[in-house]
C-alpha cells in the first residue's frame, strides 16, 4: 500500500508507543517520516531502520515539544531535508499522577507543557508552513478519553487533552479554506511502554480483561486510524474525532456477552 507515496510526515514522541507505530504506519504506505524523541536515541533509530525496510528516507530530530523554538525548528529541518510536509501526527505527551491539592507543580506544569502546549506548537507551526507553500496537508492530533473522563489524580493530562480537543476542533474551522484538514483520534487504553508508569504488568493484565473488548488496544490499531485520516481518500474528513477504543464506556454489565 503506497497511498501516501511522496508525502513527507512527521511525528512527534515517535521512539515509542503510538509514535513509533505511527511513523511505522505511514512509511509503510510511502511516506518519508521525521521522527521527533526525546530521550535516548537508540529507541528513535530502531524506528527509524524499522521504516527504512520501506524504502522511504526518515530523519532523526531530538527535540523537547515543551519548547517552541524547538518545535519551530524540528519542522523546519523537516522541510529542509525532504523539500515540504504534508503530515503532521502530534503524539508527544507526558503525565504524572497525583492529587491536585497535593500535586508536585513542577510534574504538573511539565503535564501541561508537553501535552497541551507540544500539541499547540507543533499544529501553530506546520499550519504556518502548509499555509506559506500553499499545501493542502493533514494534521492528526492524538486526544485521550482523558478528555472528557474526570480521571482522580490525572487533572493536569484531563485539561491538557480537553485542550487539545478543542484546539484541533478550532484550527479544523480556521485552515478549512487553506484545505488543510485537522482532526482527532482518541484512542482507549492501549498497551503502551508508558502505562508501566503507573500500573504493574500484572495489572495491567487483570485490568485489560475487564474492558468490554476483553483486552487493551495495540498501538498498530491506533496507527491505522491515522493513517485513514492522512490518506488523502479522506479528504472530505476534518473537524471531527475518531474513537479506536474497543467499546470502552459500553454498558457491558447490561449487555450479553456469549460465553
């Protein structure tokens, strides 16, 4: 599948998790991916090699989407090195869990400093460069049930992802005559290296099997809806949110459920 031949796309958090799936995802379909870490980089260069199977070209670009000078210039190498961007996933995010009456300010401004103003810095910035080369792109940005579940102990990630909702909702409205398209994926809880953070292996196991689909989501299955919102057969898609979490919220106490 070659959908999005010479398209070029980038990635952020993408050494890991959703991110690297992501990045897997559209350079199997053709497209050149830079992929955006933080961290160590030889998580970002397996992904990378990973791609590269594809016969697509990636770039490695360390930078802290806390930071918009460093966002600015992550896109701007992106456009230097492959000629443009048509693709944006902003997937970067951070979270720590505690009380907020009781809450370190330091993790809590840090929540909020990735996860929403990443979000933002990365959306503002490929909008300016889409809007300067006159390309009609896609902007994907990962939400969370977060969202709109009043999560205890989660409030700096519940704001920054009801922020970020709505941010992408406004910026759909505003590029729609640029025919840049914008729009949300909200995946449920997906077995990602980031819920070991917080919950054991063992857990997480119990947990997964009381979800209505009987088990957590895989960050391929979130990859793939990006990639249905990046192709550019959905063009008549923006504005809106996608939901990939296997049912989660489903009354399924109420509902029969075969033995």
């Amino acid at each position: 599948m070659t959908v999005l031949q010479g398209k070029n796309a980038i990635v952020t958090g993408a050494s890991q998790g959703i991110g690297a799936a992501t990045a897997l995802a559209l350079a199997e379909a053709g497209a050149n991916v830079a992929i955006n870490y933080w961290g160590p980089d030889e998580p970002a260069r397996d992904v990378a090699a990973q791609c590269e199977v594809f016969g697509v070209r990636t770039k490695l670009i360390p930078a802290d989407v806390a930071r918009q000078s460093e966002v600015e210039r992550m896109v701007r190498a992106t456009v230097d090195d492959f000629g443009g961007i048509d693709l944006a996933v902003s997937n970067a995010a951070y979270s720590d869990r505690e009380l907020f009456h009781e809450a370190d300010m330091a993790g809590f401004e840090r929540t909020i400093q990735v996860t929403m103003w990443g979000a933002f810095y990365l959306v503002r910035a490929v909008s300016q460069e889409m809007i300067r080369s006159k390309t009609a792109g896609s902007l994907v940005v990962v939400g969370s049930p977060h969202a709109w579940v009043p999560v205890p102990g989660s409030m700096a990630y519940n704001m920054a992802k009801a922020a970020i909702t709505h941010m992408a909702m406004t910026a759909a409205t505003e590029l729609v005559a640029d025919r840049i398209r914008v729009n949300v994926i909200h995946p449920g809880w997906i077995d990602t290296p980031g819920e070991r953070k917080f919950f054991s292996e063992e857990k997480i196991q119990t947990m997964g099997q009381q979800l209505p689909w009987g088990r957590l989501g895989t960050p391929a299955e979130i990859a793939r809806g990006i990639l249905f919102l990046c192709d550019p057969a959905s063009d008549y898609i923006t504005g809106t949110s996608l939901v990939i979490n296997g049912g989660l919220g489903l009354p399924v106490r109420q509902m029969h459920r075969p033995d």
